[in-house]
C-alpha cells in the first residue's frame, strides 16, 4: 500500500465507520425486539438487519481503501493534566 501514516489514518476511519454502523443496528435491533413480539420473526429479522449491516461496513471499508486518501485532523489542542500526589 501506500504511506504507513496515510494507512494509519484510513484505518482509522474504517474503524469509525464500523463502530458507528455498529451501533445504528444494534439501536434498530432493540426497537425490532419491542416491535416484533414473535421470537421466530424476530429471530429472522435479526439475521437480516446484522447481514446488512455487516455488508454496509464491509462494502464502506473496501470503498475507502481503494479510493480514498484519508488525513486525519487531531483537534487542535490536547490537555494533559498532571496531578501530583
């Protein structure tokens, strides 16, 4: 691949879209729980929405790597607080 710094922050963001797809679908999955009183639909319906999601991601992370240079921007300033005992 490319530059080892570039590589670091594509991951990165691949790792970003991950978690935050990620967390889309569980919240989905907790309101079908609610919405779909039959463990059997529910049951499917999960497998659904987790192949989809998983499929999103994957598709998101492939699509980055092969046409995207990523640069990530730390905020601007960092605080560190050193306490003394």
């Amino acid at each position: 691949m490319g530059n080892n710094k570039v590589d670091k922050h594509k991951e990165k963001m691949n790792h970003m879209v991950k978690d935050e797809v990620t967390k889309m679908f569980e919240k989905i999955l907790d309101y079908a729980e609610v919405a779909v009183p039959n463990n059997d639909q529910y049951k499917k319906l999960r497998s659904k929405i987790l192949r989809v999601g998983n499929n999103c991601i994957r598709n998101i992370r492939k699509d980055i790597d092969r046409h995207y240079d990523v640069k990530y921007k730390a905020p601007a300033e960092t605080i560190i607080e050193v306490l003394q005992k």
